[in-house]
C-alpha cells in the first residue's frame, strides 16, 4: 500500500535533515519549504494539490515550461546510449555538436566553448582564464578585475569577488580578491528627465577613467549585460556595453559578458550583448541553456585567447581547470532540445508579444503612491516597493515588506520571489497572456498587503 505523502509531513522531514540555500533556516519555523509533486508548463504542484504560477522560472532556468515533452523525450533518448564520460581524453557527439551551435549562435569571434555545471564556476573559469592569459603573455601584472557596483556573479569565492551586493558578500571579505568597482549604469537613479540612454553615458565616465589610469594591472571587466539580476534587478541602456567593448579594445583589457541570466532570449534578443552590437571576449552561459532541466555551463572565448595556452605539455601553459560533469551528455542533450524550439518556434518574436503584455498588464502600477518605478527589459519586469516615492526612500529592510508580498501572493497561488523589496516578473516563455494577468492582479495585491500597517 502506498502512503499518501501531505506537505506537513514531507515539510517536517525536510526540516530535520536539510540546509536550504539563499535561506534563513529559522524562517522556516513560522513558514515550513512547500514541498513540490509535479510541474507542467508554467504550473508546480504540492503534495496537497495547491498549484502556483511558477513567474520566476524557478530561479530564472526554465524557458518552455516544467515537463516539456520535446525536453523530455531529449533526455530519454540519450539515457539509453550515454549518460557520463569524462570529457579530459574523451567526447562525444552531443557536446561537440552543441559547441559547434553555440559557436554559431553566439555574437562573432567567440569560438571555443569550456564546459562547466553552473554560472558560478563560469565565472570562476573566464576569470582564471583571463588571469591566465595575460600570465601566458608576459603580462603578470594584470591581474586585477573591474566590477560593477551592484553587480551580482555568483557565491564561489571568486565570483563573490566581482560582486557587489553586501547581502551576499560582506561577511566573507577576509576570503576575497581585492577588485575595483565601478559605478552603476543601472538607470534608476537618473533624473527626473534624464533618458536611459543619458544616464548610462554619464555612468561610463568613471570607468574609462578606471581603465585609462589602471589598465596596466587590470586583466578583464567583467558585466551582467543590461539586468543586474540579483542586485534588485536594475536596467541600463546597451550604450554602456558599447563604450565599454571600445574602451577595454583601446586599453587591452578583456570584457566578460555574465549572460547566465540574461542569455537565450530573457532581454528580448537571444543574447543581450546583441544589442549592443559587441562581442566580448569571454561570455558565461547557464541556466536556460538546457530549458531548465540539468546543471550545464560553458564559457566561450575567443581563438586568440585559446593559442595562448596551445603550447608543449612541458611549457607547463595549458589551462588544467576541471569539473567532473564538465559537458555531460544528459544536459547536452537538454540544450540541443531547448535549442531546436528557439529554432523551430520563433520564440523571439512570440516573446516580444508576450513582453508588451506583461508591460500593459502593469502599466497602472506607476500611479501606485509605494511603486517608484516599473522597469522592463524583454522578459524581465521589476516593480520596485519604496516607502516614499518622490525620494524614492526605501522601507528599511528589517521590515521585509518583499517577504511578506511573497507569502501572499503564494497563497494566492502565484510564485513570485522578491529581491529584497522588488518583486519581478521572469515567467517560462509558455506563459499566456491570462496567466500574465493573473501574475499582474497578484503581484499588485501582494503589494498592498505588505504595505499595510506601513509607518
């Protein structure tokens, strides 16, 4: 006979033996994990038979919806034939084949692809390899790398080293590389007036001063391309990214593009660098690069830099960075399925659709006396809660007003995680426009529920 599994119990188990991420595990005791049964398309399911609108992609990975069956019979066929190889002596077709897509849909000059299982470790190998570089090159002087402030590229120590949000970074700054951060470009500090495009320009001031005083030590900048995701999920124009690509050309230091959020159609173009028109020297890939479904990561550089390292065992140049699962077959075989609908569905143009939707859907919310402003990029959409809209004077943060819009909006069965006090929108790209409007209605009566009792 089989037992019927309920949250209570599962929740209770849960509690006893595990240590969440990104969580304060005595939350829990006032609100237990919710534990999930099954998805589909944009809908997840608990053991007790609540469902919730899942408009966050679940950590920003899923791109055509929980269960996709094209994913899925992707995956299946390959468990049959290969599931693991070590990819340090050996191959196999699918990594080399996705290599050789990833190099063709990629923005030009980027032509070699180091695999690794997720956008930390990216982050990790494009620093070290930069480093490693100028190092191969006679310049063992550069090694410093430039940030933005704000700027968030995951929490393995080297990448917690171009962050810039304390939440994350602070207590371990004993650990860190010492780095140079530049201002923001994000453009929600701008005056009243001032467009995207002006502001951006302004920010770019400073860091051309940066790397016209400093970029004899400096070896790459490294940027998330227009969405600061974890850092409140503030926008910028593309013009930053073309300053930066031409000064970082005329003061020789790389440009690493962080596209683990921004990549595969989340700013409206499949990459956001497009629209820029730049190519970096290193791009980081993650998350929706296998829909969703596997752990899967890979930096892409340039022939130039690959050279660099091509030399006799002995010359002791290469690069010996590894991982275990680095290219495994089964997420391989996800990113050609997730791959194969960008290119048989027209997923760009449907998302530009679905974008305008989602902007129409909240265009109300900037008369909202709380909301300072709502912002889009393709499909990112970010509503930022403050206490005093004219100054834009935040709540204080001990007072988790984003919290407590999360917890409402879930018992109205939509998933919406905030970042601190800014709830988004970043929704699989199966989404349709009566669930983009649910999303909206919740959003903005989680909103108000947290304001209540404000001071």
């Amino acid at each position: 006979m089989i037992t019927q599994l309920s949250n209570a119990d599962l929740a209770q188990r849960d509690r006893n033996v595990l240590w969440h991420p990104c969580t304060q595990m005595k939350d829990h005791e006032a609100w237990p994990p919710i534990p999930i049964k099954r998805a589909e398309g944009v809908w997840l399911e608990d053991h007790d038979g609540h469902r919730y609108l899942d408009a966050i992609s679940s950590w920003w990975v899923n791109l055509f919806g929980h269960a996709n069956p094209r994913i899925n019979q992707a995956i299946a066929d390959q468990l049959g034939t290969l599931e693991q190889v070590m990819l340090s002596g050996f191959t196999h077709e699918p990594v080399v084949r996705l290599s050789e897509r990833l190099v063709e849909i990629t923005p030009t000059g980027l032509d070699r692809c180091f695999f690794a299982d997720n956008g930390s470790c990216a982050v990790e190998i494009a620093m070290k390899m930069s480093f490693h570089y100028w190092l191969n090159c006679g310049k063992p002087g550069k090694k410093r790398f430039v940030n933005l402030a704000n700027a968030y590229h995951g929490e393995t120590l080297g990448a917690l080293s171009v962050c810039d949000v304390p939440l994350y970074k602070k207590t371990y700054g004993p650990l860190l590389l010492d780095v140079i951060t530049a201002p923001s470009p994000d453009c929600y500090h701008r005056e009243a007036g001032q467009s995207w495009e002006d502001f951006s320009r302004q920010q770019f001031v400073e860091m051309e001063k940066i790397l016209a005083d400093q970029n004899e030590e400096i070896c790459a900048v490294i940027v998330e391309p227009l969405v600061q995701g974890a850092g409140f999920m503030r926008m910028y124009h593309p013009i930053y990214l073309k300053l930066l690509r031409e000064a970082c050309d005329k003061y020789d230091v790389h440009l690493i593009a962080d596209e683990i959020a921004t990549g595969f159609g989340r700013t409206g173009t499949l990459f956001a660098c497009e629209q820029a028109n730049i190519s970096p020297d290193f791009m980081c890939l993650s998350k929706g690069i296998t829909g969703g479904y596997l752990p899967l990561s890979t930096v892409l550089t340039r022939e130039n830099i690959y050279q660099a390292f091509y030399d006799d065992f002995t010359n002791l140049t290469g690069f010996l960075h590894s991982h275990s699962y680095t290219g495994n077959p089964l997420a391989c075989q996800a990113a050609h399925a997730t791959l194969d609908i960008f290119e048989q569905d027209n997923v760009i143009e449907n998302n530009k659709k679905l974008a305008a939707i989602m902007g129409q859907a909240t265009a109300s919310f900037v008369d909202h006396p709380n909301i300072a402003e709502v912002r889009q990029t393709g499909m990112i959409l970010a509503i930022e809660i403050v206490k005093n809209k004219q100054t834009k004077e935040p709540f204080p943060w001990q007072e988790r007003r984003g919290r407590k819009a999360f917890r409402y909006a879930m018992d109205q069965g939509v998933l919406l995680r905030p970042m601190g006090d800014v709830i988004y929108f970043m929704p699989p790209y199966v989404i349709n426009e009566e669930e983009i409007k649910l999303m909206a209605k919740v959003a903005l009566e989680s909103i108000d529920h947290a304001l209540k009792d404000k001071r």
